[in-house]
C-alpha cells in the first residue's frame, strides 16, 4: 500500500510569493527518489542534498521507490527553497516525523549535514504567511516578524510549532541634514524623482554632492521599511532600515538594472526605492540603457513578462545623473541621450 503525505511550501519570482504543495508517494520499487517540477540544475540537486541530509540526521531513506511533486505542476521551482519542504514530505509518509501541520509552509535549503540554512527572499515569505495567516518554519533568524524556527532536519521528530515573534527590521531614525543653497534645488528636483545633473566643477567632487544629497532624505515610514527588507532580501543584499544609496556601474545588464532573469529577480531601480540612485559616468552609458530607465521612472514601477508569468516590482527612487565632463555645458549627445528622463541641471 502505497504511503503518502503533503507539506507546503513556496517559491519567490521577482517580490511575489507563489504557494506550493509538495504531495510525496512511497510505493514497492527500485529504490529512487523522483522530484517533479524542479526547473533548474540547482533544483535538480535537491536529490542528492535531501537524502544526504535525511542520513547524516539519523534517518532513514526509504528503500522503495518515492516520487514527490510540486503542485501547482505549472510553476517551473527554480533554486533551493523547497529542499525543507522534500525532506519532511518523505519523512512524514514513511513515519519517522509527525505529520506536518497544514498551516505550516517550510522554506529552507538543506547542507549535507542536514543544517537548515536561509535561502534570498526570506522577508518575502515572512510578509506572505502573514498576510495568510500562516506559520513559516525556516531557519532561525531574527530578521522576521514571526517563523519557527528549525535548526536542523532532526528537528522535525519533535518540533515545537509556536513561532518565535520578533521586530524585524525598524526604520533607522535620521535627522535629514539641510543641503547647501547649491544643491537645494536638485535636492527637491530629486524628492520630485526628476533626473538630475552634476556638473564635476570647481567647487568639489560629484561624491560630496551626492552624499549631501542622501543625507538630506528623510527616514523611512514604517511601511516603506518593510517594503524594502523584502526587496533587499529578494536579492540578498543587506537592509538596515535607512534610505538605500545605489550606483550600478555603467557595464551593468539591462536585467541588472531594471530587474529581470530567471527566476525573475529585482533590478537597481527597485533596489534605490526611497532613496538615491546615482548614475555616474553617465557619458559612458549607452543610448539603450537611458531609454529602458524612462518608462519605469514614469509610471513608477517595473513590468517583467515572462511566459510563465507576469511581475511588477516598485521603481520610486530619486535619480541623481553625475558626469565627468569638466565643461559646464554637457555635450549634445549626452543631452540627447538624457531628454527622454527629463532632468534638472545644477552646477557644482
């Protein structure tokens, strides 16, 4: 008689979360683990990482023929988040766990000596079981709200499923610093999210004018806070509740700077969301890359398409545009490339 069980679980594409059901059958056979709905090489590994963990934890693998399919079928799991999800699937249709209590979603990867490790996206997931009154078993982190926390896959035999509550991430207070006369207009040109540019004068560097400028931002709501940790944390890139300051370097990829890829993932103009992007060296800029920011800085948000899907992530950051020309007139192929942006000329 063929024994089976069902455990939850997600996957991240851009900012939104998809729910999965991982349904797991151990049925008499060569013995086999077959994971179906795996979409990448990362994927693909699953096997060998799940049953290394579930023997190095004190388990034991099954020795019949086990299949484990994500549903919905139609969503292609890219990257190592359900590794957690696998193995307690299998460990619960043989027996050797509990069963997995249906308001559980388990995100995690698997090392080989069965650790459970934090995988990009976690405050992602955190906001999600949240918002659907769900209980997120990870990693132990103090960067979420509200998850139980899983050292270990052994600690599946006898989990306590009351989550451990936390602040996350607060906004760091700040006392905004008043800009000099020079840069009060590009200042309120950058607050009203038009492009802006400096000029390298004789006044000083184009880097004191920008760190003037970031340090005149306010601080962050408390929503906003939170939409940044789970952009940040999309890309795995460090959040500490201030304004982000971003400057992509000019070789960036259009993906790289607008977001894209796959698994879709957030691009430099939803990193600076509520803060400051600087494009610096803009001379060295080609045409398409100043073409591609202009529609997402005016309709204030980022469209990825796919064929398997559709994301939109935030793109309201205040763009500051610095070039080295040493003249005080930019070029007219910088102008040209600059008209579509619109943008506020200051002097330095």
């Amino acid at each position: 008689m063929p024994q089976t069980a069902s455990v939850r679980s997600a996957y991240l594409a851009g900012l939104d979360v998809t729910p999965l059901t991982l349904d797991c059958q151990i049925a008499p056979g060569i013995p086999r683990l077959t994971i179906l709905g795996l979409g990448d090489a990362l994927g693909a590994e699953a096997a060998c990482r799940v049953r290394t963990a579930i023997r190095a934890t004190g388990f034991e693998m099954p020795q019949a023929s086990i299949v484990v399919q994500t549903h919905p079928s139609s969503v292609r799991v890219r990257g190592t988040g359900a590794d957690l999800a696998i193995a307690a699937a299998i460990l619960a249709a043989s027996g050797q766990i509990p069963p997995v209590p249906d308001d559980a979603v388990l995100v995690g990867e698997l090392t080989l000596r069965g650790d459970v490790v934090d995988v990009r996206g976690m405050a992602c997931y955190d906001r999600w079981c949240a918002e659907h009154d769900t209980m997120l078993v990870c990693a132990p982190t103090s960067q979420l709200t509200s998850h139980v926390p899983v050292p270990t896959l052994g600690d599946l035999r006898a989990l306590d499923w009351t989550p451990t509550l936390s602040a996350g991430i607060s906004p760091v207070p700040r006392t905004p610093q008043t800009p000099p006369d020079a840069l009060r207009g590009a200042f309120q040109a950058a607050m009203e999210s038009h492009s802006i540019i400096l000029l390298r004068g004789a006044d000083g560097p184009v880097s004191r004018a920008v760190r003037a400028l970031h340090a005149a931002l306010p601080s962050l709501a408390p929503e906003q806070c939170t939409e940044l940790a789970c952009i940040h944390s999309a890309c795995r890139v460090s959040f500490t509740g201030e304004p982000p300051f971003r400057c992509p370097h000019h070789s960036i990829s259009c993906a790289g700077l607008i977001g894209g890829g796959r698994p879709v993932m957030p691009g430099e103009l939803t990193l600076a969301t509520h803060g400051l992007l600087l494009i610096s060296d803009v001379e060295r800029w080609s045409q398409s890359q100043l073409d591609i920011m202009t529609r997402p800085l005016q309709e204030r948000e980022v469209r990825v398409v796919r064929v398997e899907g559709a994301w939109t992530m935030p793109a309201e950051p205040a763009l500051v545009v610095a070039t080295t020309t040493e003249t005080k007139t930019p070029s007219e192929q910088l102008l040209r490339g600059l008209a579509r942006l619109g943008f506020t000329e200051v002097m330095l």
